[in-house]
C-alpha cells in the first residue's frame, strides 16, 4: 500500500494551532499613539520657531535701517496694515471673493482633466500627439494667458475662468497620466482574471491604483489654480470680476502703500497653506496611510 | 485509527483506481468518463521577435478532471507562468483552443496581488461583486471564506498589516470567491518563508478537500498548481506534470498515490522526489550542448 510507512499527519487542530501561531509571530505589534506634547514639540515647534526667526531677521533688518520705510516697512507696520484691514469689515469678503474663484476653477480644472488624462493615457496615439504638449503647457506661466484671455472675453470672470483653467487642466490631467503610469501591471492582470473588464476595470482596479499620482496632481492643479487666479485678478481688474486679493494688491501698489502690498501678500500665502494643509494633507496622509505607504508618525 | 484522515476528493480517486495499476513510469493521459474541468488542446503558444517568432509551448495536451490537484513542474524557459496565463483566459492561444467548466479560472499569482486600497474583507468583496453576488451576501460570504483560510478576525485589516502568509491566504480567499471549478496557482508560496510556506501547503490541502466535500453540493475544485520545487510538487499534487524547456512540452507526468496530508520530510515524497528529480536534471541537461 502506498503511503504505509508514512507517519501520522497532524490533525486538524493541531493545524489550527499551528496557523494562528504563526499568524500571531508575524503579527506586527501595535504601539501606541503618539503623546500630545510630543506632537506639538515635533510637529508644531519647529514652523513656529522658523517664523519667529524670520520675523526677527526681518525687524533687524528694518531696524538697521538700509531701506527707507515705505520701501521696507517693519513686521509691525505690516500687521497694522492688516488689523486695518480688519476693522474695514472687508477682508473676509475680499478672501473668500478670491477663494471661491478659486476653488470654482479648480473644481472645473478637475472635471476636465480627469477625463482628459484618461482619454491621453489610454490611447497611444493621442498620447504621442498631445501628451508632450500637456506637459509643456504646464510649464508654461499661466500669467501669459492674461492678455489674450482678456481679448477674448473681456473684462469678465469668464476671463479669470480660462486663465485659471489653462493653469490648472494641464496639471491634473499630467498627474494622472502619471499615476495611472504607476499602476503595477499585476493590478490589471489581478482585475482581469476578477472579471474586471472595461469600464468596470477603470472604476474598480485602474483609478484606485492611480490615486496617489493623482492626488499628486490635485495639489499641483490647485497650486496652479492659485497662481493664475492671481495673476489674472492682479493684472486685469474690473468692477465685474469683483474685488479679490489680486486687485487688493495692484490697490496697494497704485497707493503706494507697502504695508498693505506685504499684508496682501501674507495673506495670499496663508490661503495657499491653509488649502494644503486643511485639505490636501489630510487626503494624501489618508491615502497612504491606508495603502502602507507612509510609515507611522514618529 | 480514530484520527482524522484526509480522504482523495471522490472524483480524483475514482480516476485514479480507474487508472490503476499505476504504471511505473509516465501516466499516459487518457480521456476520463467525466468531462474534464480544464483541458488543454493542442495549445502552441508563439511570441512574435525581431529574428523570428520564438515558441514558448509547444503542442500541450492536459486534461484536469473536476477535484483533481495537479502540479505543473518545470525549469526556467518552460512557460508555466504562459501556460497559465492561457488557462485563465487572460492570454490566447497561438494555436490549439483551452476550455473550462464554469466560471473564468480563479488565478493566484507569486505576489499576492491583492489591492492596497480596500481591506481584506472589501477584496473579497471586489470579486464577489464582480461575479455579481447581491450586495446583503457579499459581507457574510466575504467572512466565511476569511473563516475558511482561517482569518477570522482579519476583515477590516489592511493589506499591509498583514503577513506574507495571511495575505497570500486573503488572495486564496479572494480566488475562492469567484467560484470557480478550477483554481490556478502560480508559484504562489515561492515568495514566502519555509515555515510558513510548509504551513500554508497543509491549509491548501484541507481547504481542497473542504471545497470538495459533498456537503458543499456538486461543486468541485481543481488545482493547476505550477512550481519549481520538486518537493512541493510532490507534496500537493495528485499528479505531477513535468515540462520540458524552450520550447515547453510536456516530458512526462507521474501520479503521486499517496494519501493525505503528506509531509515534506515523509520517506515517500522524498523518494518519488528523488526520481522526479532526476527526470528534471536529464531534461536539463539536454540544453548543455545549445
């Protein structure tokens, strides 16, 4: 008889133990979560002290006197500029004028890039033909768009709007080129013997896949997004785009007024960190998080 | 003898005793009263190159009877990974037609290829949906293939938090949810350590023969697992198919007669090892002189 002489296999439940033994070996053990203090000492102290730092850097500077004040007014003079800004009750108007144009472009720069990534990365000859002009496009600076968006539609927001879009398109639509680029193979072949053919592939296994180059994409759009908006609200003001941070600053120029050009400026800059760190970040550590991409916070 | 005893699955013993007594040398392929659950006709399979098509495999003839467990044994340059590829009909043939039962082939691959943005029980579902199970079944199916591969508690766990073992029982989790009749294994333990790669081998039998017991009503489950490891060959397969290189035929094929479960360090494996083993290093050696 074949096989006599083997001896006894271990039964079933020895198999069990022997399973969840090994499972619990190679177990990763969890630690614990990091204290708060060590989060403020890690994370928040060194930003704060760089300001500090730059902050002071820049009151010597002002103090030693090398510029005139109205050429480079002190950190006080700034502020003042922006707690009057404040007390005008327009400010927050003025930010959010900018911000909801703003995030209305970039809203439409995703709602045609995306597509338009897609349609680029899945057919070969689209790609040779438009890819390296996408890429191109995107270094050029958005600010060049001004003049002729403005001839083609006027002193409007419809202006502002293309200006913006030509910025930020080109950017979303790369990242996902980009991303999908990155998508292992083995994903795709995965899907298939799943049953996962044609649009269902795209939607279960090829964009999941592609979301981190595409989330990549996102910020960069946004980024994008931002600049333009400047640009175009700095160079082309009208009473029908509105009254936005651009037009604040060119207002700050035209009255010479150097504390409110450097309060403007702040204040375009915290827009800009605060998308990123409110939105983006949060999305991107999300994402890789859960993917095991990015190691645990020390 | 009041120990459990793994028995052949019904269908791979009737055969065998069909084919009894086993010929000492190659097992001839013969047509089976059953109509097999994966067959292979004729199939060629040509890669177009700049000097010339080069041939991968050369005229393969298999037949895999439903609950059967065979092993596709082979050097580098046979076109195992080929040879699944067109099994699963992810690939098609140059010449010669594949043909299964059911459902599209489940395919396992040496990565564990499960995708890091759902949790292990959400892959599962992925193939549940996709095979069109309704939404209120999918989580209770998804749990009792986790308790199957024993993996209870594992549902929502990430990807990455689990070992190369688990994860390569999630992805057979994930195979056993298409339902299919025919399970094909890429070298799917060749990645893995060899403790938990021998302990992972004794799962896959009992989740077999589990998949074959008449309780689980007419379904059957056939492997094609395809490795290098003579040993492991041996260990799992109710037959072993040794393929020749460049191009991949098949040389010859043993059925392995003996019961299960079966240990890696039994004298019996090891002996038959032995002799596969040197059927293997001759067919090598044919390549010396190209």
């Amino acid at each position: 008889m074949p096989g006599a002489d083997i001896r006894r296999p271990p039964e079933a439940a020895d198999l069990a133990g022997l399973s969840t033994g090994l499972d619990a070996l190679q177990s990763t053990q969890h630690q614990g979560g990091a204290r708060l203090g060590r989060v403020l000492l890690g994370r928040v102290a060194p930003p704060v002290v760089a300001c500090v730092l730059i902050l002071t850097v820049w009151e010597l500077v002002h103090l030693s006197g090398v510029k005139p004040d109205y050429v480079l007014p002190g950190p006080r003079a700034v502020w003042d500029a922006l707690v009057e800004q404040w007390y005008l009750g327009t400010t927050l108007g003025v930010i959010g004028q900018s911000v909801s144009h703003g995030a209305l472009g970039f809203l439409a720069a995703v709602a045609i890039g995306t597509p338009l990534g897609l349609f680029v990365w899945s057919v070969r000859p689209v790609r040779t033909a438009i890819g390296p002009i996408l890429t191109g496009l995107q270094s050029l600076p958005s600010v060049a768009w001004v003049p002729a968006s403005v001839i083609w539609f006027g002193l409007t927001e419809t202006a502002i709007y293309a200006v913006v879009l030509l910025g930020a398109v080109p950017s979303v639509a790369n990242g996902l080129v980009a991303g999908l680029d990155q998508v292992p193979p083995l994903f795709l072949r995965a899907g298939r013997t799943l049953g996962a053919q044609g649009l269902r592939a795209v939607r279960h296994v090829l964009l999941p896949a592609a979301l981190p180059g595409y989330l990549a994409g996102l910020k960069q759009g946004w980024a994008f997004s931002w600049r333009s908006l400047m640009a175009a609200e700095l160079i082309a003001g009208s009473p029908e785009m509105g009254y936005g941070l651009g037009q604040m600053l060119e207002n700050g120029r035209v009255a010479q007024d150097m504390p409110l050009v450097l309060a403007t400026i702040l204040l375009i800059l915290c827009v800009g960190i605060s998308v990123d760190l409110l939105v983006f970040a949060p999305l991107e550590r999300y994402v890789l998080r859960t993917r095991g991409l990015l190691e645990r916070a020390p | 003898m009041s120990r459990p005893v793994y028995d052949s699955p019904r269908t791979a013993k009737s055969l065998a005793t069909a084919e009894a007594p086993p010929a000492p040398q190659a097992v001839p392929v013969r047509a089976a009263a059953v109509p097999p659950a994966l067959e292979l006709r004729g199939v060629s399979k040509s890669f177009g190159h700049p000097g010339g098509d080069q041939l991968v495999l050369d005229d393969i003839g298999l037949a895999v009877a439903p609950g059967e467990f065979v092993c596709l044994l082979g050097a580098s340059g046979c076109g195992k990974s080929t040879l699944l590829g067109l099994a699963a009909g992810i690939d098609e043939p140059s010449a010669g037609t594949v043909s299964a039962v059911g459902p599209r082939p489940a395919l396992m691959f040496q990565e564990h290829a499960l995708f890091p943005w759902l949790t292990a029980g959400k892959n599962i579902e992925l193939a549940l949906r996709l095979r069109g199970v309704p939404r209120r079944e999918r989580r209770p199916e998804a749990e009792r293939l986790l308790g199957l591969v024993r993996l209870n508690g594992a549902y929502g766990k990430r990807v990455h938090e689990l070992s190369g073992g688990m994860r390569q029982r999630v992805a057979l989790a994930r195979a056993l949810a298409q339902a299919s009749q025919v399970l094909l294994m890429d070298e799917p333990f060749a990645a893995l350590d060899a403790i938990t790669r021998d302990l992972l081998h004794d799962e896959l039998i009992r989740v077999w023969h589990e998949w074959n017991q008449p309780a689980g009503g007419a379904r059957s489950l056939s492997v094609l697992f395809v490795t290098h490891n003579v040993r492991e060959a041996v260990r799992l397969g109710g037959r072993v198919v040794l393929l020749a290189s460049r191009p991949g035929r098949i040389a010859r094929q043993w059925r392995i007669d003996l019961t299960y479960p079966r240990r890696l360090e039994d004298e019996a494996v090891a002996e038959k090892s032995k002799e596969i083993t040197e059927e293997l290093r001759k067919e090598i050696s044919r390549h010396a002189g190209s």
